[in-house]
C-alpha cells in the first residue's frame, strides 16, 4: 500500500475540524480531525486556533492517519481522527 499525504488541508468554519488528504494507491481518501483531538494534543495548546495546532501537530497527526489506513480493517472510506487516537 502506498500512501502519501498532499500537504494541504482546510477547515470546517461550523465544527472547527481539520480536513486534509492522503493518496492511497492512487485514490483520493479524506482524514479528518475532531475539533476536540486537536485540542487534546497538548492542552496547554487549547487556546490556539485549529489551524495553527495542525500545522504544529501535522507529522503526528499524519502518522496516525497513515496507521489507521494501513490497518486491515480500514474500509476505503473517510479517515476519523478523535480524541481516543491522541496519545
């Protein structure tokens, strides 16, 4: 399985989650992070805004996404990421 992530990511104005892209042998799949995950990555962070914590978090938050889509179970749909996959 090759996966790559396209760097470019936006934001969701009513929910405050984090969309961006992976390419997954070719397809297109959307990973998604919950407003709440990103606020949860570091707590001392949760003033700043859900742009500025993707930007400091996007390599963890990519590693994530790419485990989620390696793992057998991943179904070729959206990639969620919530609190519970934040270590």
């Amino acid at each position: 399985m090759n996966i790559k992530f396209s760097g470019n990511h936006s934001i969701d104005g009513e929910s405050g989650n984090i969309i961006f892209f992976a390419e997954v042998d070719g397809k297109t799949v959307p990973c998604i992070v919950s407003d709440q995950a990103l606020q949860d990555l570091l707590p001392s962070n949760a003033k700043k805004k859900p742009d500025e914590l993707f930007k400091l978090y996007k390599a963890d938050l990519e590693n994530i996404a790419e485990k989620k889509i390696s793992a057998p179970e991943f179904n070729w749909g959206d990639v969620l990421i919530t609190t519970v996959d934040i270590p």
